[in-house]
C-alpha cells in the first residue's frame, strides 16, 4: 500500500504519499477502494488534526512508541465504529458539498466530521464555510450558495412556512446540540441577579427565530416582565457579543457557547443560568437540508447523514470532550482559547462569581431530533406573535423533521434510538402537553397572541 502509516515515526506525512499526484485526494481517488486504505485514510486525518506539525507527530511517536500511540488514540476516536458503519451502496450524485456553519460549540459535530475525515470516510468532498451571521446562513442556503448548513433550531420552521423569509421546505436531519447557552450579564450587573431589577435591560440573542429569544422572553416574562415592554432584545451576531458587552452596548445576552464562557475569561462578564436550568435537554441548533437537495441527491444525503451522526456520537463521549477542545480551536474552525472550549465542553467552569462548577452536561450532542421539540417551538412563535391563526403543529413538525430517518441512521451506527416520537418536559418547572400546545399558550399571562 502506498498510503503511508501516519503512525511511522520515520516518515512524513506529505500531500501524495507516492509522490506523483497534486493531492493526496487524488492520489487515494487512483487507488482501489479497500477497507484496509479507508482505515488509513481515517487514521491519517485524525493524526494530522493531532499533530499539525508533523515533527511533533514524530517526537510523540518515537518518544511512546507507535503501539501505545495507537493505544491512547484509539480510545478517543471511535476507529471501530466507523470501520464497522453500515455502507450503502449507490453511487453518490454530488460529492462536493459546501456546509455552512457559525463558530459556535453547537456546531461541534458538523465542524468535527471536517478535520476528523468523516466526511471523507463517506466519499464526500466537504467544504465546512464559517459564516458571519444566522441571516445570512439563510440567504446562502435559500440561494443554493450552501448546500446544506448549521441552523438554529427554530430556522428549518420559520423557513418552511415562510415567515422572515419567502418559504422554502427545509428538513431537519438531526439536532446539533442540547443545552450548551446561558444568560451572561455585564460584570457592573453582579448586584443584580433578580430579573424584577432588568427594566430597561438592553439584550442580544442571535436571531429571532432562535431557541435564545423564545428561552429568553419565557424566562424573563415568568419573573413578571414583559419582553417587548421591559427590556431591548436585539439581535446580534454570536462572535460579536463579548465585544458589545464589554463596551457597554448590552447589559447582557442570551447566547451560544463559547461566548458565555468567553466574557468570564475576559472578565467583563458573569454566568447568570445556564440554559439547562431553563429546560434540561432543549434543542439550540439543528442540521438544516432543503427538502429539495435530499429530493434530487439520497444517496449524497445518507452520506452526509451517517458522516454528521459518528460525529455526533464521538461527541456525546464525555472521555472526547478534551480532544475535541483541541481540534475546535483553530481560527478555521472556532477561533477560541482551548481552555474556554474545554470549560464549556467538560463542564468544569468558572461562573465568573467567584465559583468553579460542574456540569457535565452542561453541552450535549443528542442529534434525536423529537417531534414535541418543533410543537414547542411553534407554540412560541404563535405566543409572541410570530405566526397568526391555527397552526397545524404536529403537521408542521411531522414533515419538518426527519424523525424516521434519524432512526435509520442512528440504528447503522450503533446510537440508542428512543422508540417514542413525541416526549414530555418541562420548560421552568411547566410541563409541556404538545397534544395541547394552545392551552399551554393561553395559560401565560404575559403573551401577544
């Protein structure tokens, strides 16, 4: 085989390890595709996220020995899984795929199928875009600039229907994350902690349609005040929220890790709740396809699919959490110190009040994506006026979300898969009845519909 081992002290790691093709892409795309080459493939990608420089890769080698390299290694990355991961056969119609995706750790398994070489592992060509805002995610994918792409959970609907946007069918292939946000206030705030005190409050969320204005106008209406009365909620991009509150144009935010984490680091911010208090297990951000993509490329779209599904289960690994700090780090990619990541990611943080807490599921990256989550969602988007009229709840969410798919592939590659398709919770203590989402909208005193 001419594909060198990565775990070789003695070689490098070069573009074309035979030397006579432009990439190695090409070089593995001339080879007979066999399982032993998938493996060294795979092998060879998770090592180069490892050791960037590869005279460290050497060091590291020579200094443990490959056997005991391998040992470590492999018990982070699930090189079993994968090897054993149900293959379909089909030819893929479209191999080079542009993903959008905003650097946020709830984008952590669509970014990780990157360096990790899962997507290649598929026979996909996966260009992983990092984009500036939620708005603009969505103008790229309505005009087919991206094939597919990282979405706040509410987004697949609200584009479907139409509503800030002209409608396009989007499907929801998994959730990216559960939990993993937080309320951040300004540092000067610590002396406020009770939200009857936040009138006149300036806060950021990313985007309307997004788990953090619909968390944050329930938590904030529950204390007494009302959303579009009380407080400013504005709309501001993730990578731009530490900024603005440090110079004192918000006076907190509802936001995505890392950046709640991030302002504790910089100290100009504090941990107010984690959104896990709010409800335990909520979907943030989902894996967003135009129904017509999945329409004209099945195959293309299993692919990605299982691709994005072995990352999701490698990262619901808790024993992953540190490696995974270290390959999101790089500018390409999150552009955050490793230790906000790692904060985030294990659990173990600074709340910024003078505390270290532990929360280990602080993040998750259960991808089940239920269809009581969507009815939720639209029973906020019905409260706060965003949608007029009967809503068709569990139709919408029925043909939104890919439910019977996710438990096809989730199946293949080994994950639990929840028998049920709608499931109970409670949001601040309130249980959730999604066969009555209107009577749970109309037993809230402060609403607009």
């Amino acid at each position: 085989m001419s594909l060198h081992d990565p775990f070789d002290s003695t070689r490098a790691i070069a573009r074309c390890n035979c030397g006579h093709h432009g990439s190695q892409a090409e070089h593995d795309a001339s080879l007979q595709e066999t399982e032993a080459l998938n493996q060294r493939v795979l092998q060879t990608t998770v090592m180069r996220a490892l050791f960037p420089e590869d005279g460290e890769r050497r060091k590291f080698l020579s200094a443990v020995g490959a056997s005991t390299a391998w040992a470590a290694i492999s018990s982070l990355i699930p090189f079993g899984t994968l090897e054993a991961m149900a293959q379909e056969k089909g030819s893929l119609e479209k191999k080079d795929l542009k993903i959008g995706f905003i650097p946020i750790t709830c984008a952590s398994p669509l970014i990780m199928a990157d360096p990790l070489g899962f997507y290649k592992k598929q026979g996909l060509n996966v260009s992983v875009v990092k984009t500036a805002g939620w708005a603009l995610i969505r103008d790229k994918v309505q005009n087919r600039e991206y094939d597919a792409s990282h979405m706040l959970a509410p987004m697949p609907l609200a584009m479907s229907m139409g509503i800030g946007s002209n409608p396009m069918p989007i499907n929801v292939a998994t959730i990216q994350n559960t939990n993993g946000q937080a309320i951040t206030l300004h540092v000067k705030h610590k002396d406020k902690r009770d939200p009857k005190m936040w009138k006149g409050f300036k806060f950021a969320v990313p985007f309307e349609y997004s788990m953090h204005n619909f968390l944050l106008r329930y938590y904030v209406a529950e204390h007494g005040l009302d959303p579009d009365k009380d407080i400013q909620i504005r709309v501001v991009p993730p990578p731009e929220m530490v900024a603005n509150l440090r110079a004192g144009n918000l006076d907190g935010y509802l936001g995505p890790d890392p950046f709640n984490q991030r302002a504790v680091y910089d100290e100009v911010g504090f941990l107010h709740i984690l959104s896990k208090e709010l409800w335990d297990g909520h979907p943030c951000c989902s894996f967003g396809v135009p129904a017509a993509f999945i329409k004209e490329n099945p195959n293309t779209f299993a692919a990605l699919y299982r691709a994005i599904l072995t990352a999701a289960a490698m990262a619901r690994d808790p024993k992953n959490r540190p490696l995974m700090a270290e390959v999101l780090s790089p500018a390409n990619y999150l552009n955050q110190p490793k230790t906000v990541l790692e904060q985030v990611l294990t659990g173990k943080f600074a709340d910024g009040l003078g505390n270290v807490k532990n929360v280990p599921d602080r993040a998750d990256f259960d991808p089940f994506p239920w269809y009581s989550m969507a009815v939720w969602i639209l029973s906020q988007m019905k409260r706060w006026g965003y949608v007029k009229g009967e809503v068709r709840y569990k139709d919408i969410a029925e043909k939104v979300y890919l439910l019977t798919d996710a438990r096809k592939r989730m199946a293949e590659i080994g994950m639990a898969v929840p028998k049920a398709d709608y499931q109970k919770f409670k949001v601040m203590g309130k249980e959730f009845d999604f066969n009555k989402p209107d009577a749970y909208i109309n037993s809230f005193a402060i609403k607009r519909s």
